[in-house]
C-alpha cells in the first residue's frame, strides 16, 4: 500500500469504529485476494456496477484503489439474509467496497457499493470519509463522481459529505426494469483544497 494512503487511512481511524458500526471492520484497501468476496457483493447489486474482468484491472492498476469494509463476527454471524451466506464474516466478508481513480489534477469516484442488508448503517459514509482523505493526500484538486438521479441515499450521502451538483446527463443510465425510462446522470464534486 502507498504511504500516501496508508496516512490517509490512518487520520481517518478515528471514525472507523464508531458505536453504530454494527459489527462492521475499519475500511482498509483491498487486494487481489479480495476478488471472490467483491464478486459475491456485485452479484447482488440490482445493476452491477462493475464487470469481473474492470474488478479484477482495477486491483492491479495503481492508479486505482478499491477500499472495503468487513462484516466483523464468528461465521454464522450474519446468516443468510440479503444472499449472503453464513460464512461470510472476517476478512473476506466484504460488505461495501469503493473504487478511486488518480487522475492528473483530479480523483474520481467510479463504484460505491453496499450489501443491500448493510445499508443505512453509515458504511457508505465510512468509505467516502476514506476516499476524500485518500484523494487529498494524492493532492487531487477536486473529488468527481456521478450517480443515478433516482438514487436519493447516495445522493445525500454526497450532499452530506460537501458534495454539489455540477451538471446532469440527460438519459444516461438505462432502466432498472424492463420498459421503464433511462435516467439521468447526477454529476458532482467535491472542492479538495
């Protein structure tokens, strides 16, 4: 792991094990080894966000990092609501995992996901805390991402954390369902110096 975001890492330790964590890790980076576990938590996304072969890049790529949050606990924890199954508690028992991308004078946040089960838990919120901290020690100018505009809890989130509203992508992403309308693109960032 860089230095860089290992220090980021760090000067967000603090809120990593907040009292409503509910059994959830600190976020930490993620690795090759964590292919399989991010694999099983797209699968139950009602539209994944990322491919196996775009996962399996970014882990390898360094101008990239994946950063995930565990579900803590013996196996059995968890059990098996949401698809997960009984085993998937400790390392390896991903829960929510973002994806960061270094650009030159920018970073860009390209995936966020949590286990429908673990939403509203604040882990989203945990991860973007990281990636800001993460991005600023880049020395990013500016924090980037887009989401669904039908997307309200990430919306928030982002609203939540400083984000504001650059522009919009008329149609952007396709429908959820069959037969329903695309819909727009949220554009947003966040002003890191």
């Amino acid at each position: 792991m860089p230095e860089t975001t290992a220090m980021a890492l760090e000067a967000t330790a603090g809120q990593q094990s907040c009292p409503h964590s509910g059994g959830y890790g600190p976020v930490r980076v993620l690795g090759a080894a964590d292919l399989d576990a991010l694999l099983r938590l797209e699968a139950m996304a009602s539209a994944p966000l990322s491919s196996p072969q775009a996962l399996a890049q970014a882990l390898e790529d360094d101008q990239r990092l994946l950063l995930g949050i565990d579900r803590l606990g013996p196996a059995g924890d968890v059990g098996v609501e949401g698809g997960l199954d009984a085993g998937m508690t400790g390392q390896g028992a991903i829960h929510a995992y973002a994806l960061l991308a270094r650009r030159p004078f920018e970073a860009e946040l390209e995936a966020i996901l949590v286990a429908p089960q673990a939403r509203r838990q604040g882990l989203a919120a945990r991860l973007l805390t990281s990636l800001i901290a993460v991005a600023r020690q880049w020395g990013s100018e500016r924090l980037l991402l887009e989401v669904r505009a039908d997307n309200g809890a990430a919306i928030a989130c982002y609203r939540a954390a400083g984000f504001a509203e650059d522009g919009v992508r008329r149609g952007y992403y396709p429908p959820l369902a069959d037969g329903g309308e695309r819909v727009d693109a949220l554009l947003m960032s966040l002003a890191l110096d």
